[in-house]
C-alpha cells in the first residue's frame, strides 16, 4: 500500500508573468489527459538521499521559467477554446511511502495499478484543471519514485524532457546550463487564409470513429521487453542493413508480430501510427526549445500478408516512406484544415482498433537527462498506457545499446507476440557479422 505522507500547492520562488497562452490547433487535438511518467532512482547509501525541501526548492524555482505549469487549463469566455491561464496558482506536490524494494521493479510494466501507486491520479483533464502534480515516493529500500502527471497540452516528449532537465539542474545547482523555453504557440497559426493542399481525411471525427474498436483499459496488459545491442543489429540487416535506424527496423518487427499475435486475417488491412515531430521540418525550423505539441500522425498502412510474408525491409520501407511525406507544407496544410474542424471530436478517439499499432519513439528524448545529484534514473517509463496497441521504444542506460519495447495488447494476444518477438529474431539471425 502506498501511503501519502504530505500535500502541498507549491508556487513558483518568484512573481511570474500573469497571461494567457494560445493553444493551437495541434495542441487542441492532442491526447486530452495527463501524461503520466516516473523516474526511479536507486538509493546511494547516504543519509540525505534526495531531501524533500531541496526537491520543493528546485521545483518551485524550475515554475518561475516553466510557469505555464503553475496555472490552469482553462477556457476562452467567448469562443470555448482551451487556452493555459498563467495564473502563477501553483502545483501539487505529494510525498509517499511505499512497501517495496527496487527489486519489485526490474521488470516495470506500466499498469494502472503502477499508475495509482506512483503518480497522482487528477479527476478530470477538461478545463477548468490544473496543469501538473508530481508524487515523490520513498521505497522501503531507500530508493526515490518520482511520479510526474503533466497535461498533454502543456507540451510533448522533448518538452517534458527540457522541463525535468530544468528541475534537476536547480537541485544539482548547476543553473547555467538551463536553455530558456519557446512559449509562443501564434508561430502555429492558421494561414489566413488557409490552404488546403493535401488530403487530411484521417484528421475528420468520421474517421477517427470508425477506427474505434471495444477495446478498454481493463483489455489491456502490458509489456516491457528489452532487445540487446545483439538483436538490434539483426533486425536491422534483415530490414535492409546498418543504413536503416533502430526505430525503423524494431518496429517493422513489432508490427510483422502484432499481427500474427492477434490473428489477423491475412486480407486484412493494418495501420501504423507514427507520430512525426514537425519542429525542424517547418521552414524556417521552430525554435529547438519550442514549447507545446508541433506534432502530427502520419501512418503506413499494408494488407497483412504482404506485411507478414515480407522481409523485415518490406515494413521498414512503408515507414519511410510514410515519414518522408511530411513535409512544411504539408504540416501547414493540416493546421488550416484543422481550422474548419470540429477540434473537441477529434480529442474523443477512444481505443484503436486490434488491426492499429501507435508506435512512438522516445530514442532520441534526452528522457533519462534526469540527474538531481544522485546519478542518472535507473528507469524512465509511463505508468499507464493509453490503450491497446501503444508501443514506445526508449533507450536502457544499463545495457549498452539495448532499448526497452513497452507494448500494450489485448490479454490473448501478449503471450503469443512475447514468444515470437524473440523467435523470430533468433530463427532469421544472420549467420554471420560483426558489431
């Protein structure tokens, strides 16, 4: 049992600015909830092992420059658009005990069970609603959980990264290497007028329902499976050599094996889901430091034989391509024909159906760049995924050149697609190479 120890509305250490923050049309459709995410830190051995003061301390200084989190989602009085209200209010801020040991967490899967226990669960994402709480929970063994749930509006994966690298700077003392964050979301605007150029029919709420399917949480386990800088390699000659990335190749397997795990058809038609990050391929490029969700869905899409039957190459060329499409004006395109969209239907997708795979990719995310004085997290995960068919792939910093493949899936087709994940590497290894 988890036990809360303390709660605190923690303010920013200075006067912040008092406004409100457009969101644009990317931020409005993205998922509406809170993302939630832990860091697990091995106890070191010492007695002041992560100090409660000194994490509120650095936290309430990281709010003065990240201060659109200290406020509330809120919503325009004329057009009922959400915007962020920077009213400078504040964040919750728990300590937690828990009756565990590091060990209870070698094989971490996000559930929502790990979700109750690490992170704070906030009744309602709708604005009005706060922006973010964080739960630090103290093991039996001395080791530190720290539970962040951070609404999606606020901002994405390399936002989220820049943030908890600004709080640990802050508790290490370590300020000058702080880069100052992009919060104007207006670069994002629709063109006026706008320009339609593309075909966006996947971003209409008609279609975004007839891809949902019953599938639930409680349909839903998880996996966390990790692939060694070995298996890597394989994957990557057999989806056309060293010249194609890690992403591209582990995926193109995952997919070839969620679809036999889940007995599709073979004149079925699957999607891949793959979310693009648009910040350097708008022209001119958004600041690096650019906050909020510059993201869109793209998707490649296959009958299931040809995806089955198929070298690895085959799954890893329609990623590609699927990628290459997104281009500034296409980027453009989509934020103009978001205009004349109905952006409240586009929030409510519900779960994907069993023939769709979301894959997101956290390799690049400096994510583990979480050090607040005491070495590197042992582990950065979510804590609950959003549904069958997500899947995140994210580096493991004890396995040298190893990444973690955190999957969801229905019940009876996990066991089936853990087999043959690895079976198949195994049975199509190439004879021969070198590392």
């Amino acid at each position: 049992m988890v036990e809360i120890t303390q709660s605190t509305l923690l303010t920013p250490s200075e006067e912040t600015p008092k406004h409100k923050i457009w969101l644009s049309n990317l931020d409005v459709i993205a998922a509406r909830g809170y993302t939630p995410t832990i860091y697990v830190y091995p106890s070191i051995g010492v007695k002041d092992f992560f100090p409660v003061e000194a994490m509120k301390a650095a936290l309430a200084k990281a709010l003065v420059i990240f201060y659109p989190l200290a406020g509330r989602l809120s919503r325009d009085p004329e057009t009922g658009r959400p915007e962020i209200d920077c009213t400078g209010e504040g964040v919750n801020f728990y300590t937690a005990e828990l009756d565990a040991t590091l060990d209870d967490f070698t094989d971490f899967a996000p559930s929502t069970e790990m979700r109750k226990k690490l992170v704070p669960v906030i009744d309602s994402a709708d604005p009005p609603c706060v922006m973010m709480v964080l739960q630090m929970t103290r093991l039996r063994c001395g080791g530190i959980i720290l539970g962040f749930a951070i609404h999606h509006y606020a901002f994405d994966g390399r936002g989220a990264s820049l943030f908890i690298k600004t709080i640990s700077a802050f508790a290490r003392g370590d300020t000058g290497t702080i880069p100052a964050p992009f919060f104007d979301r207006s670069l994002l605007r629709a063109r006026s007028p706008p320009s339609v150029s593309f075909d966006h029919s996947d971003y209409t709420p008609k279609v975004i329902q007839s891809n949902i399917s019953s599938n639930t949480s409680s349909q839903v386990v998880c996996a966390n499976l990790k692939l060694t800088k070995e298996q890597i390699h394989s994957l990557k000659i057999l989806a056309g050599g060293e010249r194609v990335s890690t992403f591209r190749a582990v995926v193109s397997h995952v997919w070839k094996c969620t679809c036999i795990a889940r007995g599709l058809a073979s004149d079925q038609e699957t999607q891949l889901l793959l979310p693009v990050d648009l910040r350097g391929r708008f022209n001119p490029p958004l600041p690096t430091t650019y906050i909020g969700n510059p993201t869109l869905r793209t998707k490649a899409v296959a009958k299931v034989e040809d995806l089955v039957n198929n070298t690895l190459e085959f799954g890893a060329n329609l990623i590609q391509k699927a990628v290459d499409n997104i281009t500034d004006e296409f980027g453009r395109s989509l934020i103009d024909h978001l205009e004349a969209t109905d952006l409240e239907a586009l929030c409510k997708r519900g779960a994907m159906s069993n023939t769709s795979l979301m894959a997101v990719s956290w390799l690049s995310v400096p994510m583990y760049d979480a050090d607040f004085g005491w070495g590197e997290p042992l582990l950065m995960a979510r804590a609950q995924m959003y549904g069958s068919g997500y899947v995140y792939l994210s580096r493991v910093p004890a396995m040298s050149g190893g990444i973690s493949v955190i999957i969801g899936l229905e019940p009876d087709s996990m066991q089936c697609f853990k087999k043959i994940l690895y079976e198949e590497i195994e049975a199509q290894r190439p004879t021969s190479y070198n590392i």
